[in-house]
C-alpha cells in the first residue's frame, strides 16, 4: 500500500523505510537528560509498533495503529511522572495513563473478538 506523502493527504511511491527522517531534535549537545532520552526511546519505540501491516479492514487497522499509539502515550505520561515537578501535569500524566489503560484494553478485548488470525 503506498504511503502518504508528507504534507498531502495524497498517496506516494515512498516506502515506510525510504521516509526522510528529521534528525535534528537530538543534535550532538543537546539537552541528554535522563527525561530527553526517556522521551526518545517512547517516541521511538511507538513510532516503530505504529508501523503496522495494513489489512484493508478500517476497523481492524485503526485499532491495531491505536493500540501502540495509546502505548505511546502512557510511556511519556509515565516519564512526566519520573520527572516532572508541575503538580497539573503530573495529574493530566495520571489521568492519561488511567484512560489509555482502559482504551488498550477494549482495543485488545475488541481484536481478540473480532479478529481471527
């Protein structure tokens, strides 16, 4: 399935692993603090699971795209948690992680229901 260009909502001919990559979020002296390097592997790391096998099924994808990108999210709320000092945040982070949960977990009950692999 070809994949968006950036910038259009228009198909191209680029393949997931021929996308440009912008590099310069973590130059060489940039801030390298424990938060900055959490952030990065979450980012990373969902970034990597969001790059699902597209089946044709709305459905089915949407939730097998979801699933990792909620994921995401509760790793970067808990580094919020980890390291951050602002009392609002740090509540929005629990309240993120309480929601998220709760949506991962009807999305795999929803896959497990619906989908026969």
């Amino acid at each position: 399935m070809p994949m968006m260009q950036p910038g259009t909502m228009q198909p191209g001919s680029m393949s997931h692993d021929a996308m440009p990559m912008d590099h310069s979020a973590h130059m060489p002296g940039a801030d390298d603090s424990a938060s900055t390097r959490a952030f990065e592997e979450a980012g990373a790391r969902m970034h990597k699971d969001m790059a699902i096998q597209y089946s044709g099924n709305t459905d089915v994808d949407f939730v097998r795209g979801m699933i990792p990108h909620h994921m995401g999210a509760v790793d970067m709320a808990r580094v919020e948690l980890q390291f951050g000092k602002d009392p609002e945040l740090r509540k929005l982070a629990e309240d993120i992680i309480e929601a998220q949960d709760k949506e991962i977990a009807f999305m795999k009950a929803w896959l497990a229901k619906n989908v026969k692999e």
